[in-house]
C-alpha cells in the first residue's frame, strides 16, 4: 500500500496522530470485530498514549468526514478505537502475520513523512516569522525615507521659487 494512501487514514485527535481501528484492520487483511476481540486480548500492552476510544461526539465528527465500507457494516452506537503510532506498532506485533508486519513497516514509514513534512512547515512558519519581523520594521524605516524625501523636495522647490521670483527695485543688465 501506498505511503500516501496510508497518510490519508492518519488523523488528529485529541492532539495525537491515529488511525481508526478499521481502517488497520482493512490494512492488515483481518475483519475489525478480529482486530479488536486480539486488542482486548491483550488490553495491557496498549496504554491510553498508545489507544482510545473515540467519543460520541468525536465519531459523529469523524464520521461524517470518512466515507468507507467498513463504516457501513459498523454499528452507529460503537465507537472506534483511535490507534497512536505506537499503540499501530503493538498491534502488529500481537497479529504476527506478514501482512501485519509489511503493513506495520509501511505505516512507520508514512509517520515518519508525516513527522518529516510538519518539521518542513515548523521552518517554514520560522522564517516567515522572521521574514515579517524583518519587513515589518521595513514600513517604519520607509515612512522616515519618504518624510525626509518629501521636506528635501519642499526645501527645493521654496529654493526655486525664491531664485525664480520676479525683482523688484533697482535693476541691472
């Protein structure tokens, strides 16, 4: 399966990156109700910082931005179980089939880019930061420029006026 493919399952909930338990079990060729009924066999390996369950509300949220056939056969009123990416790594390792492994290590992979992607937007963001500090300062310096600009070309042009003026009084050639 594709990194992308696998990137577009991962969701932020509760400020954690996690997968929905059927979309692991579609992705480690098992029906959901087996995937779950292996975690609760071994509920202790899979702390809260590694699972959750969603809650009504978050699942009413999340359900109507998911759209996959595993949704239509699950019950309205069971709520998913949110998978961190330790808690994906857990559960491969108590499935201990190929496809669990394969499917494991490209999940690791796609977090990684996941992690290698928001590390990009953080610099990013820091040399916007840095890029609006910089030209901020740029409108204050400038407003001072065009003052100066603005009283030199006055003193000008009271200068040429003065020179230009009409004589009066005694006259020379």
């Amino acid at each position: 399966m594709e990194i992308q493919v696998i990137q577009k399952k991962i969701f932020e909930i509760r400020g954690h990156k996690v997968m929905l338990d059927f979309d692991l079990a579609t992705m480690y060729e098992v029906s959901t109700k087996v995937f779950n009924q292996a975690i609760k066999r071994n509920i202790e390996r899979f702390p809260e910082e590694f699972m959750f369950q969603l809650t009504i509300e978050e699942w009413k949220l999340m359900w109507s931005q998911i759209v996959t056939t595993s949704q239509t056969r699950r019950r309205r009123d069971s709520l998913p179980y949110a998978f961190t990416e330790h808690g994906i790594t857990m559960a491969a390792s108590i499935l201990k089939s190929e496809t669990a492994i394969r499917m494991n290590i490209a999940i690791v992979r796609a977090f990684i880019e996941l992690r290698k992607f928001a590390s990009q937007y953080a610099d990013i963001i820091v040399q916007l930061k840095d890029l609006k500090d910089k030209v901020g300062n740029h409108d204050v310096h400038l407003d001072k420029i065009y003052e100066a600009l603005d009283r030199l070309l006055t003193k000008q042009d009271e200068e040429t006026d003065w020179e230009a003026r009409q004589r009066i009084g005694f006259k020379t050639d």
